[in-house]
C-alpha cells in the first residue's frame, strides 16, 4: 500500500476468493457458482495475475494475515489448490507463521489437499459445519452430515492439525430451542480452539428468502433466536471459549486475527470475482459474473467495478460500528492516533445516554458494550451516524 505516515494505517492483509461451490446452500448470497463447466484452471490463472497487479500498485512489505474462502475453496482439486497457493505466496509477501485460513467443508478434504496446504503454510483451517442436526442441514441446503463432521476432525487430528474453527448459525426454519442445545454441546464436545456463531439472516435473491415470501417457511420466534445467543454466550464462557467479539468465540490466544482486522477496520485486499477491499480511504469491489470479471485480467487490466472514497466522516462511522462489535470495544488512544479527535469530544452526548441506558461503558482508556448492549447492537450502532 502507498507509504502513509500514520502508524494506524499501515496493518494491511488480505482475502482470496474462490466462487465454486458443489451445491449451492438455500441461505447462501455470497457470490458462488457451481462448479461443473466453469473455467477453474483460468480462474486460478487470473486470480494471480489480478494479485500481480495489484502489488505492482499497492506494494505492500509484509501482509498480517492470509485468508482463502468462498464459495468453497476445497472444491479445488490439489493441483489447482497447489497452483494457487504457491503463485500466492511467490506474489503476496507473507512471512511464514502468520495466520493464514482455507476455508474447508466437511467431507470435502482429503489428505492430498491438506498436505498442500500445509507445504504453504496454511495453519488454520475454518469449516461451515452450521448444525449437526442432519434433518436440518438437508432443509438448508447443505450436503454434508453429521457423521461427515466426525470423520473430518478424526481425519484433521491424525494429520496433527488442531487450529480448526467451526461455523454454527442458529435460528434457523424449524429449529427448536432443545434441537440447538444438542448442536451447541456437539460443537462443543469437539474441544476446537475457535467457534463462529450467526443467527440466520435472510438475503434477498436466496431461496429461503423467496420461501418465507410465499409462507412456506416458518423460522424461530425473536424470543427464541435471543435465548439461543444467550445460551450460547453461557456455554462458550463454561468452556473457556471467551467472546470476544459479537459472533465469534475462542480460546485465549486463538482469536482470529483475520476477523479481527474487520472489526479493528484495517486495511485489506480482496482478490477474485466480487471480493471487496478496502485501501487507504477507498472501498472497492470486483465484478462478480466469472466472465466479467476474467474479461479485463486477460487484458492486464482490473477487474474492479465500483470503488467509493470514505471521507473522514465515513471512516469515523466505520471505526465505531466495527470496533464496537469486539467484547474488548474501541481504544480512545488508537482512535485518537487514526482520526486526531478524541472519541469523547465527537461523541460526549451520545456516549452519556448510552451509558445512562446502560448499553455501553465509557471507562478513560475505551468503550465497550455492555451485556445488554451486546443484544441491541444494531440500535447502539446507528446512534454514532455522525451529523453532516
């Protein structure tokens, strides 16, 4: 990235999409496709000529983490997964031991994949297991089971890979309160070091979506979707997994640092078909359509299709909305570094009410939710839109 005088600015990583799926979940609206006929050799190709070009733009001396999702990265064969991460790590510069994520399904990992992913470094892996209820899974479209789950992690502990998180979403159509407990204790049971935890939220353009248009869906009531967080942040703490941001729990010292750039609102790139970056004070997006965005690369060109310049305003939202979703809120020092205002001079009424509300602590060094604030964040969040 351009040299900036501001050490607040400089932590940059990066995410790599992969838009192949085998099947496409009812809930998904990530952008995917299937991967039957699609152009994966040229992909792969033209996913490293995009990252070529963006570091002959943006050089940047050492990247903070390294993240490869999807869509669903493991639908590679091990050659083109072989192709992708060593063109990676030979263009991004990316020190060894860093934390560095593939996303994988259960059930689609063999040891050939693996073993390629280790060679390059690849020490954590994420797998969307959602719920270990097999009628439920059918119901959203997954094609894994339960019993896929268990045999990838016996597979993943005689390969000696421990640093696994797993995916959970709740309040999903038909599930009871009982039916996630046995998830949750399942999930649990697994003794991983890092869980992901989202209720369900419908996207326009998904299945689900259209379904509950047309009345043939029925999901959890919002007084059992609250009961499932609550449950989940009790029986997260009784096992050590602490919360330290909204939706995400893990062991002391297993955080995930590429989620946590997200919150802390640090820069990144985005490479491949619809991923977003944001560098400097600019936003962008990639075409999303596999051609579209293949079409501007085979010209050496990229394949961006929107970008949106933040002012300073902008920025600030961000910072709040973002940092105010870490268990361990937003640091006024830091703030005040990045921005070169204080937190409590730009807020000091919003900050009193919120506080009078009891949904947020404003202690000298930070702010941070509180219990209550946690469940309302979204209402606590559009109190920090900024005046024009």
């Amino acid at each position: 990235m351009k040299e900036t005088t501001n050490p607040a600015e400089r932590k940059v990583s990066a995410y790599i999409h992969i838009p192949f799926c085998e099947h496409i979940c009812y809930y998904c609206d990530f952008n995917k496709v299937f991967l039957e006929g699609q152009p994966v050799d040229e992909y792969v190709e033209m996913l490293l000529k995009e990252m070529s070009l963006m570091m002959s733009e943006y050089p940047v001396s050492d990247l903070e983490t390294l993240y490869v999702g999807g869509g669903t990265p493991t639908s590679l064969s091990a050659k083109q997964l072989d192709r992708l991460l060593y063109g990676a790590r030979e263009i991004l510069s990316f020190q060894d031991g860093k934390e560095f994520t593939v996303e994988a399904n259960p059930g689609d990992l063999t040891q050939e994949k693996l073993q390629v992913m280790k060679n390059y470094g690849v020490n954590r892996l994420s797998m969307g297991v959602q719920t270990f209820d097999n009628r439920l899974l059918k119901k959203i479209g997954r094609k894994h089971t339960a019993e896929d789950v268990y045999q990838t992690m016996r597979f993943l502990e005689a390969e000696n890979f421990s640093n696994v998180s797993i995916d959970l979403i709740y309040a999903l159509p038909g599930q009871t309160l009982e039916g996630y407990r046995d998830t949750l204790e399942r999930a649990l049971a697994l003794d991983l070091p890092h869980y992901s935890l989202y209720s369900l939220i419908l996207e326009n353009k998904t299945m689900f979506m259209n379904w509950v248009r047309q009345g043939r869906l029925e999901l959890p009531d919002q007084e059992t979707e609250t009961r499932m967080f609550e449950e989940t942040i009790t029986a997260m703490e009784n096992h050590q997994r602490h919360q330290y941001e909204i939706s995400n729990f893990g062991l002391a010292g297993h955080e995930s640092k590429h989620n946590l750039m997200y919150w802390n609102n640090d820069h990144y790139f985005g490479f491949g078909a619809g991923a977003s970056g944001y560098l400097g004070n600019t936003r962008y997006r990639n075409k999303g359509p596999i051609q579209h965005y293949l079409r501007p690369l085979r010209e050496n060109a990229l394949p961006v299709l929107e970008k949106e310049s933040l002012s300073k305003k902008n920025q600030i939202e961000e910072e709040m909305f973002l940092g105010l979703r870490k268990k361990a809120g937003i640091s006024k020092q830091h703030f005040y570094d990045r921005y070169q205002q204080s937190i409590d001079s730009l807020y000091e009424k919003v900050l009193d009410e919120l506080v009078e509300e009891e949904l947020l602590i404003n202690e000298e060094n930070r702010i941070y939710l509180t219990q209550k604030g946690t469940f309302l964040g979204n209402n606590v969040f559009e109190r920090f839109l900024l005046e024009k």
